[in-house]
C-alpha cells in the first residue's frame, strides 16, 4: 500500500487530476449499475382494460387528501370504469401525481387522464347538457382547479 501511495505521489497534476476523475466515474457507473440490478422494480401484470390509478397513500376510511386524486377517482366512479388503486410514491414519467396505466401505458395529470378516457372509452358525463351548460361547467372546472384549489391548500 505503501508503495502505491508514493507511485501516485510521483505523479504530476494532470496525471492525478486523470486518475481521480477515472475513480470516481468507475464508482458511480458501478453503483447505478448494482442499483438497476438489485432493485429492479416490480412490474405487476394489471387485468387489461382496467384503469391503474397510482396516487399516494391514504387512511383506511378517507379519501386523499389530494384534491386532484379525488377529481381523477371520482370521476372514474360516476364513469363506471373499472379501476384499481395502487397506493405508493411512484410519480409519472412526466413526474405528475395521481397518474394512470391503461393498458401498460402511462398518462399523467389529472385532466389528460380524464381527456384519454373520454376519448378511448367515448365516455361523455356531460352529454346531456346544453351548450351554455357546457361553458359554465368547464369554468367552474377552471376556477376551482387553477383558484381555489391552491387558495384551500394554504391553510
């Protein structure tokens, strides 16, 4: 040990500036590399044409406190789609909670989860109103997602 030490003592700047930096790289591949192979994720197979909603965890008898997951699993409810819960930290691959998998694939954001829906299961909730209905229901949707949710997350 004693001899590698002074070897690299015999080394210019350059020479241990290279050294160093190759170690550390070799260390950082090799620990992202023993991650991916110790830890690989479960990969669950879900029943198909079933909605995976993944939201964080909540209590037994409470719905989230997330006012988006509520939105997202209310309307699958008032839809009748049939969905299941994953509860877990496991964000989108845009990095957006509540999330779907439909079919193996991802979509976050609670809203282009809903647009997907309507649009691969010609789901429509709001068929039966008229067109200034229509208007007064998406600015509620508005006020209330992009005003008061946060004004009510303050407190």
């Amino acid at each position: 040990m004693e001899r590698l030490v002074e070897t690299f003592g015999d080394l210019d700047v350059t020479q241990k500036i290279v050294y160093i930096v190759g170690g550390v790289v070799a260390a950082v591949v090799t620990a992202v590399v023993l991650r991916k192979l110790l830890f690989k994720e479960k990969r669950e197979d879900y029943p198909r044409d079933t909605v995976i909603l993944h939201q964080p965890s909540r209590g037994p008898y409470a719905p989230s406190v997330s006012p988006f997951v509520v939105k997202l699993e209310t309307y699958l409810r008032m839809a009748r789609i049939p969905y299941q819960n994953v509860f877990g930290m496991k964000h989108s691959p845009k990095g957006k909670f509540p999330w779907i998998e439909y079919n193996g694939q991802p979509i976050g954001d609670s809203t282009l989860c809903i647009q997907f829906l309507n649009q691969k299961l010609e789901v429509d909730l709001n068929k039966h109103l008229s067109p200034a209905d229509k208007g007064v229901a998406q600015a509620m949707q508005v006020m209330t997602e992009e005003h008061l949710c946060w004004y009510v997350n303050t407190f």
